[in-house]
C-alpha cells in the first residue's frame, strides 16, 4: 500500500500569484524605459513655438476661408475658375433639379429584357389607388419572379419547385 501520496503536502498556488505581480511589474519598468521616463504633465515645447504654431494655424483658416468665398483664376489658360462654395453649391442644386433621374446602370428582368421606367408619382397621385392589370395573372403585370402555380396544384396546395429548390 502506497501511502505517500496522502502524506505529501498540496502544492500551493501562491507562487502564480508572486509570479503575475512580478511580470505586472516588469511590464510597468519596460513601459517606462521606452517611453523615456517623461512624465505626462511635463511640457517640452517653449512657449514662442506654442505662439507660432497658434499664427500658423490661424493664417491656414484664414486662407481657406477666403479662396471658400471668393473668385479667382484656377487656370486661365483652360478658361476654369474657382468661384465661392455657396453659389457652387446653388448650381449644383439647380442641375440636380433640372434633370431627370435615371438609373446608373441598365434594369433588366429575368429573361436580360431591359424594364421600362415606371412614371413618378405626383402628389395628385398618391391618394390615388394603382390601376390593377387586366386579364389573367400570369399576364404582363404578373411577378416575374415568383414561380409559375398551375391552377388544380394551386387548389391543392401543391406548387412547382424552381430550379434552385429541387
């Protein structure tokens, strides 16, 4: 009978606790040294570098703030002008307005057909109900996306698979 194991003495976990605080500690010391042991409230910039970073920013916002609202050649040559941000922004808007809004790129359906445009709504329209297409549903204003149902599966509540689904 092996009595040994019952008279040995638990290993304690105190050395990991000893060992994370050591670690802790050597991490601080490292930090320190590379950050070159500067404290964070010590100011090493004199104070005329301070005023002339101060006039330096303040002449940048001065030049933009004029070439933002006034007129000048860009290229006198080309004919191209720089004119102030705020009537820019106004003959955008009225070229916006101007023109018709149109897709970027080609609709088309499922069968690569391009889709005519829909008309816009106009406030009279709204209130307005859409008109329902004639005829059966599988006609022109049927989804195009949908899968076709026969009508005696339909009753039966069976439908056709796609071809994704089967």
């Amino acid at each position: 009978m092996d009595t040994t194991s019952h008279n040995e003495k638990k290993k304690s976990g105190a050395w990991f606790f000893i060992l994370g605080i050591g670690l802790i500690a050597l991490f601080l010391l490292a930090t320190n040294l590379f950050r070159g042991g500067y404290s964070a409230t010590t100011d090493p910039e004199d104070p005329a570098r301070d005023a002339e970073r101060v006039k330096n920013l303040a002449d940048l916002q001065a030049e933009n703030e004029k070439k933002l609202n006034s007129y000048a050649w860009v290229d006198q040559a080309k004919g191209s002008v720089q004119i102030p941000i705020n009537q820019a922004m106004t003959l955008v808007l009225a070229k916006l307005n101007s023109t018709k809004p149109a897709p970027a790129y080609p609709v088309v359906d499922n069968t690569g057909q391009p889709v005519p445009p829909t008309r816009l709504a106009t406030p009279a329209d709204t209130d307005a109900a859409d008109p329902l297409p004639e005829g059966e549903p599988a006609a022109a204003g049927a989804n195009a996306l949908a899968a076709p149902v026969d009508k005696t599966e339909a009753k039966a509540g069976k439908t056709k698979k796609s071809k994704t689904q089967q």
